[in-house]
C-alpha cells in the first residue's frame, strides 16, 4: 500500500544577500496512515522549512527546486494553488510554533476556527456550530461565549488549545504538529498533547511532531527522523533509537537528556561547536566536525544505510564507536 505522505530528494534554497544556500539537502521519508512520526533535531536543522516545504508554505526568498511530495497519491509539487487550498485545512493540516502570531487578532476565536470550514464549502451556520464543538474537544470552556473572544483574551494555552482547534476541525489525514507545547507550562503540555494522541487514535489520523525535545516525543511516536544541517541522518523505531541510536549525532542528543532517575545532579554532557552555517556545510559527512568517531572515511558524503532495524549516514558502525 502507497504511504499517506512520500517525501523523496526535497531541497529548499534560500536566495538573499549571502547568495544561493541550500537549507534543506534532499530529505526523503515516508509516513503511513495513523503512523505518528517525529522530526526531531537542534534549531536550525531545517525540520520545520522541510514541513512548510511539504505544504507549499515557503516564504519570500525561499524556494523548493528538486524533490518530490506525493500526498494520497497525489503530486502536490507543482499542483496549482486552488488544488493546494482544497487540500490544506481539509487534509493536510499543521498547527505552527506561535499561536500570536498564527491567529488573526482582529477576527474572533470562533471565526477563525470556523473559516477552515467555511473555506472548503461548509454553510457559515454549520462551520460555526462545529467549531464550537471543536473548542469544546480541546476543552476550552463555555465555548459559546469564548468563541466570541479575540486571541489577545486568551492565554498561552487556551491560544494554542484554538490553533488546535482549527488544525482539526476538518478532520484531517495528516497533522503536522511544529513545537506545539514549547512555550506551555507542563501541565497544559501534557493536557495538550493528550488532546491530540486521542484523535489520532479515534480518526486514524497520522502525525508528524517537529521537536528539538527528544525527551517529549518518546512518549508520543513510533518512528524519529533526526536531521543536522538540512539533512536526515537516522530514521530508526522509537525504542531501538533510545536504546542503540545508531548515528553518533543521535546519542549525542540523547547524552545531553537529563535523567529522572540520577541521585546526583551532574553536568549535562554537551556536543561541541555549533552546527554549521548553510553556506558552510562541510565536505563529507556534515557532522564530522563535531564528531568523537569521525575518521578518513567522513571526509565522503555518506547516504542513509541500513543498520539493524534502522536507517543511519555514518560510516562508522555503532560497535566499532571509541
């Protein structure tokens, strides 16, 4: 069976006063129906331009030249806008890092939820209706009056509970969650992130996390996609990455977690240097740099290859890391 989304060889390029860089290196993955994946990597690595690249949200200055995006067998790349429009809100959906900023201050709660059907044909008293229903699902109280607010009369949590809200309505095959929880406290995280495992599990709806944290998305996926500088570099089942991560840029993120279970408090373990610059990637394998097992071999570009259960672009198997 063809996967809900496929993703092969996607680049985005970004052409301003630096010149041509490219930000994202041709990525390539696929996700299933109901499946929940995670994207996963330090800010910068491209995992949310890759997403919006997926959607046909690039902005100015930022374009996609190579790759291709089949979503329910459909080639969206070069789809017309009116055929993209049809899709987004409907089908593929996302729910974006900043509620302020994502929601229209001068348009109602309600409205704003309400127009994601409204756009796809549905009547403005029924649109209505359901997003009333909708606010009620991600337990915004009294949704009758509060759809009636403006984003600035809600909190963090009840702004990021109405771009949910929105996101679901229509009742999409894909959500494409970017740092939904970052700026929440923990309690309203966990209520949130509960609010959507459970209409994944009641829709079958598939799901891909954009997180730095790998800490938050154990708990929520099957399958992590961990990317450095523009590129994946491991894609691995959940339990085998936190178990053997097969990638020394992956244990490395996983070395810098803390554990709940340490008796002394000790110094989180660091990765040295900083990622590079899109116009500074290096020759070979990016992270070789920054790398305790990089050798000779690294000065190559390697590709994804098979290790145990999992993908990893590293020369270096995990049982000969010093």
């Amino acid at each position: 069976m063809e996967p809900l989304l496929k993703v092969s060889d996607l680049s985005v390029v970004s052409s301003g006063r630096e010149g041509r860089q490219e930000i994202v290196r041709g990525v390539s993955f696929e996700v299933r129906e109901a499946e929940s994946v995670a994207l996963v990597g330090e800010s910068g690595s491209g995992k949310s331009l890759t997403m919006l690249a997926v959607m046909g949200l690039l902005g100015p200055g930022l374009s996609s030249p190579t790759g291709e995006v089949r979503f329910g067998g459909r080639e969206l790349r070069g789809m017309p806008e009116g055929e993209l429009r049809q899709l987004r809100g409907a089908e593929l959906s996302m729910i974006y890092q900043d509620p302020m900023t994502s929601l229209n201050p001068m348009m109602r709660i309600g409205d704003q939820v309400a127009e994601t059907l409204t756009a796809h044909g549905t009547g403005e008293s029924e649109a209505s209706r359901r997003a009333r229903k909708e606010l009620a699902r991600v337990g915004i109280p009294d949704p009758d009056r509060t759809a009636r607010s403006y984003p600035h009369e809600f909190s963090g949590g009840m702004r990021q509970r109405a771009m949910i809200a929105t996101a679901l309505v229509a009742g999409p095959r894909l959500l494409i969650a970017d740092e939904p929880t970052t700026a929440l406290d923990v309690t309203i995280q966990q209520q949130i992130l509960a609010l959507v495992r459970e209409r994944q599990r009641s829709d079958r709806m598939a799901t891909i996390w954009i997180s730095h944290d790998l800490g938050v998305v154990a708990q929520l996926v099957t399958r992590v996609l961990v990317m450095y500088a523009g590129r994946i570099v491991e894609d691995a089942p959940v339990r085998e990455l936190f178990a053997a991560p097969q990638h020394p840029y992956t244990a490395a993120l996983l070395a810098s977690l803390p554990h709940a279970g340490d008796l002394v408090r000790a110094p989180l373990a660091q990765i040295g240097g900083v990622p590079p610059a899109p116009g500074s990637v290096p020759s070979g394998c990016s992270f070789r740099p920054r790398c305790p097992q990089a050798v000779e071999k690294c000065l190559e570009d390697p590709a994804l290859m098979p290790r145990n259960s999992s993908l990893a672009a590293c020369w270096v198997p995990r049982e000969e890391w010093k």
